[in-house]
C-alpha cells in the first residue's frame, strides 16, 4: 500500500505540472527557410546559461556548436524547440519570432535527436516509426540503413519484429542513438538537431552516419552540437559558446 500511495502521489504531481511555454494554435505555419538569433539571454532561474547572445543559421548547411560542459550547447537546441522562451531577446524562422509560430508547425520542421534516446516496450519497428505514425515498413528499413542500423536489426532472430525490453535494456547505449537516429531520418524534416549524436559510436559507425548527414545536407539545416573533433569536421560554420557567449 505504502509503494502505491507514492507511485500514485508521482502520477498526481506530473499531472499537476504546468507548461513552461504556452503552445501556440492561432497563429502562423512556416516552411523553413532560415534561422537567426537576436541578442538572447536565457537563466535557468537566476543563473544565466546565454548571454546576449546572436547567430545566424542558413539552411543547407551544417552547423556545429561546440563549448564546455554547461556553457549553453543543449539549451540553444532547446530553445530553437521552444521547449523554453528566452528572457530576452528573440528566435526567429523565416523572420519570425517562435511565439508567432503555431507549436504543431514548428515542431513538425524539425527532428531533435537528445543524448538519451528512450527506447519503448515495442518492436525495433514500432520504436522507429513513432517518428511518423504513418510509415511504411520500406520507409522504416531505409531509415535504418541511413542510421547504420539495418545490417544490426536484421542480425536479431525475429528482425525488425525484435520486441523491446522496457527502456531498451536488450540494446547498447550505442544501438539505442542509432534507433534516435533513425527516428530523425524518418522524420524527414527540413532541420535536423542533434546533441552528442555520434558520443556512443565507434569511428566506423560515426563516419557511415556522418556521411548520410552529409549527403542530405543539401535540402536540410544540421545543427551539431559534439566535443568530437571529427564531428565538427563536417560543419560549414562552428559556433563556439563561452560564458554564455558566442567566443
């Protein structure tokens, strides 16, 4: 009884959790054509993570950011998300600032693939496609091989029907990115963020998915955020972030 009063007390404190941005519904749809950043400043309660800081990001190209540990890498992600809104200054798409963007819209240009790819009790197939409800087994399996994945879940005895143990227990942490980034390509959406993608690849598996960012490099916007060298190696522009700022 004591187990259940807690598990449910947990439920009842998610459920009474309020948004920290409001999703917007009535305002307009964009079709990515270029990012910018104008003079933001986010904290994290008192403490400031960005500090007046600007950048503009063309589209076709791949971008790296690149800083020390806590210096604001994975937050520039997740504002350009609009999973936070900044104390100042603004992000723009196409010339508008996030708020003046329905969430649906902005969320649908882009696939953000987070360190930490959770993996679900389903199939290797069902877990690809929550990328796009709709996609076709063909669809999932090219996927796959863009993310060096397919040759793997094809090993497995009952293949891209393997089920899952609950938060991929049966998967290395390795395999479980490689799952992330497959989810990203099966998205196929014009902006593509990553955070650390390649940190639990080998130098074999980080080149093959290297390559396949590069080769739609021409109709995407890659934003790589990575301490590896060989990573960065691919990046047209690299934004270096120090103290909040743009060093």
């Amino acid at each position: 009884m004591q187990n259940t009063f807690a598990s449910g007390s947990r439920v009842l404190d998610i459920l009474e959790e309020e948004p920290l941005v409001e999703e917007i519904k009535d305002e307009k749809e964009v079709s990515f054509n270029g990012a910018k950043a104008e003079n933001v400043t986010f904290a994290y309660k008192d403490e400031i993570i960005l500090d007046n800081l600007s950048a503009d990001i063309p589209k076709n190209s791949v971008v790296g950011i690149v800083g020390r540990s806590g210096s604001g890498k994975s937050t520039l992600l997740k504002l350009l998300m609009r999973f936070y809104d900044p104390k100042s200054g603004s992000i723009k798409i196409n010339g508008e600032t996030l708020p003046n963007i329905n969430t649906c819209s902005l969320r649908d240009n882009m696939a953000y693939i987070t360190q930490q790819t959770y993996i679900f009790n389903e199939t290797i197939e069902e877990n690809i496609r929550l990328a796009r409800r709709d996609a076709t087994l063909e669809e999932i399996m090219e996927a796959a091989k863009k993310a060096s994945n397919h040759d793997f879940i094809l090993s497995l005895p009952e293949g891209y029907q393997t089920k899952m143990t609950e938060l991929g227990g049966n998967l290395s942490d390795g395999e479980k990115q490689r799952i992330g980034i497959a989810r990203a390509f099966l998205h196929n959406a014009p902006i593509i963020l990553l955070d650390e993608p390649t940190s639990n690849l080998d130098s074999l598996n980080e080149a093959m998915i290297l390559k396949s960012l590069l080769n739609v490099k021409a109709e995407k916007l890659i934003i790589l955020v990575s301490h590896r060298q060989s990573t960065m190696a691919i990046c047209d522009q690299v934004i270096g972030i120090e103290n909040g700022r743009m060093s």
